[in-house]
C-alpha cells in the first residue's frame, strides 16, 4: 500500500475560534485525516506578531487543542501539537529569512493590511511570519496544505522559498500543493456578511458565531442577522446576508445550494434563519460537550500535547539537520 501523503494545517490560538474557523478548517480536517498523514499545528508563535496577554495566549492555546479533539481529529491518527513546544520552527524560520527577499514580503497583503492597525510601531514579526509560516510547512515535507483563499499568496511564498533553497541545495523540501476546499472556506459575519467572520472581530459579538457560545445565544445571534428586505431566498451576491446563511446551511448539510434554494422556496426570513439555527446548533452541541470532557482530563491533555510535541519534532528534526548540513553548520 503506498504511503500517505503528509499534510499540514495550524491555527493561531489567538481568540475564540468561530463557526468560520470550524466550517473552514475543522470539520474538513476529519475527513482529511483518512487520506492523509495529518499534522496540525497550534500557531502560538504566530499568534504573538500581536501583542497577547499570556494568561489568556495560555489559556486559549490549552482550549484549541482541545477543541481539535472535540471537534473530530484523532490525536492518534495525527500529530496535534503547539508550535512552540518545536523549537525547529524558530531556527528554519531563521535560516529560511536568509532566502528571503525583502521585496517578496513585503508584496503581502496580509502585511499590509495588518500593519495600518500598528500605527508606526510595526513589529518586524508581522512582516517576516510568512517565513515561519513557510518553516512551519516544509519542516514535515509537507505535500498538501488546506487554506482560505486569504492564504493563498503565503503558501505560494512558501513553494517559492522552497524552489529557491532547492535549486542551490538539492532535493531537501518537498514542494507544498495548496488545497482550498470547495464548501464552506469563507463563513462571513451575521451584521456584516460582506466581510469573513474571525476571531479576531471583538467590536460586535453578534457578527460571530463562537463555538462556545450558549446554544440559545448561537439561535438568537443568527435570528438576528442582517438579511435584506425582499424576503426571497436566492442565492446572489446581491443578497450577501441570505448567501452566507445558505452557505453556512449547505456546509454542515452538505447540501447543494440549488437544492437548499428549492427546499427554503416559499419560507419567509424568519422560518429560513429557524431553520439554519437548528441545524448550527445540533452540529456544535457534540463539540462543545466534547470539549468540556476534555478538558476537564486534565491528565488526559498534559499527556496528549507531550505526545504531540514529541511526535512532531521527531519529524521535524530530520529536515532541519539536513538543511544545517547542506548551509554548512558543524
């Protein structure tokens, strides 16, 4: 039987993660964990380009491995761990800036977004974490790597550094192939469904749905959501309130939008947003019930992210001592 490819996802523990973050990444993850050999990672490196509380960066790092075990991954399928329990993403991120062009990053978008909210103070990890993204991947010879549309541009980074250290190395990094999922990649927010919804949105609690939310507050955050005044339910990007609710519906149903669209024909807003709460709700319930187990087992989770770790950086620590040798470290 041949072997499986390797791929390789991580999230940054630096909020609640959202309905999006579960539609998006999550609930793709349990299938994927069948055809692949998956390692995902907890990005707490990344998570500080901005300034964090580390009671609250611990706490949350803690809460997302254990929402990864709720939400459906197999931590004996997979290599769960946090990012910096690895200590060779930090030194090939290094030596992986010594291959990267000033002018590569600073084309990223995601950079130029992030670093208006700074104000002049930008801290220089915020313009070079695509390089850590890019150690973070090529580490395990990563061969596929599921990601919003947002992370394109980085992945396509990374395949570049890649190509780049290869051409005057050799064959060391395996070139990356990006995966964005078809379903359910881009959840929007419920009072602004024009923009993605994120963890990092704390101005208005009713644009996001947090997996840990009250059932009751989920319900009444998605019945209150902007909608339009026509009270027909297409699927048209006219209507960016009813699309992301069909959306979010067809992503846990799996159903067709066409086929969605038929079902609610007829529905009045009211009964179309009854409808889709019902269905988010019975999809996080497990999880959150999942989740407090887990995390009330205490020795359980210490265990769980030792294992990880270890697991993690046996990989990884191959890669990185072929990269010292063919750079000419002792």
């Amino acid at each position: 039987m041949a072997e499986k490819n390797v791929l390789f996802s991580g999230m940054q523990p630096s909020g609640k993660p959202t309905l999006g973050n579960y539609l998006g990444a999550f609930k793709n993850w349990g299938t994927l964990q069948e055809e692949y050999n998956c390692i995902y990672c907890i990005a707490d490196l990344h998570a500080i380009t901005v300034r964090q509380e580390p009671s609250m960066l611990r706490k949350y790092t803690k809460e997302l491995f254990a929402l990864y075990l709720a939400a459906g991954l197999d931590n004996t399928k997979n290599i769960i761990y946090i990012q910096s329990n690895v200590s060779a993403h930090s030194e090939l991120a290094w030596i992986l800036n010594c291959y990267t062009y000033m002018g590569e990053l600073s084309r990223m978008t995601q950079f130029k977004d992030k670093s208006q909210k700074q104000g002049k103070n930008i801290p220089t990890g915020l313009f070079n974490y695509p390089v850590l993204q890019a150690a973070d991947i090529l580490l395990y010879q990563t061969a596929v790597v599921p990601v919003g549309e947002d992370q394109r541009q980085h992945l396509e980074l990374s395949r570049d550094i890649a190509i780049r250290f290869n051409n005057i190395y050799g064959d060391i990094f395996k070139i990356p192939e990006i995966y964005i999922p078809k379903a359910g990649a881009k959840i929007m927010g419920l009072q602004n469904p024009t923009k993605k919804m994120s963890k990092s949105d704390t101005d208005n609690e009713n644009n996001v749905i947090y997996l840990l939310d009250d059932l009751k507050v989920i319900a009444n955050k998605i019945k209150r959501s902007v909608t339009d005044s026509d009270n027909q339910i297409i699927y048209s990007d006219e209507k960016p309130g009813i699309k992301n609710l069909l959306n979010i519906y067809c992503a846990i149903t799996n159903k067709e939008i066409k086929q969605a669209e038929k079902d609610f024909s007829g529905f009045g807003y009211g009964a179309f947003k009854e409808a889709v709460a019902e269905v988010v709700i019975e999809e996080i319930r497990p999880i959150q019930e999942n989740f407090k187990r887990i995390l009330a087992d205490k020795e359980f989770i210490e265990k769980a992210i030792k294992d990880g770790a270890q697991k993690a950086e046996c990989i990884a620590n191959k890669t990185l001592k072929k990269v010292k040798k063919k750079v000419g470290f002792i």
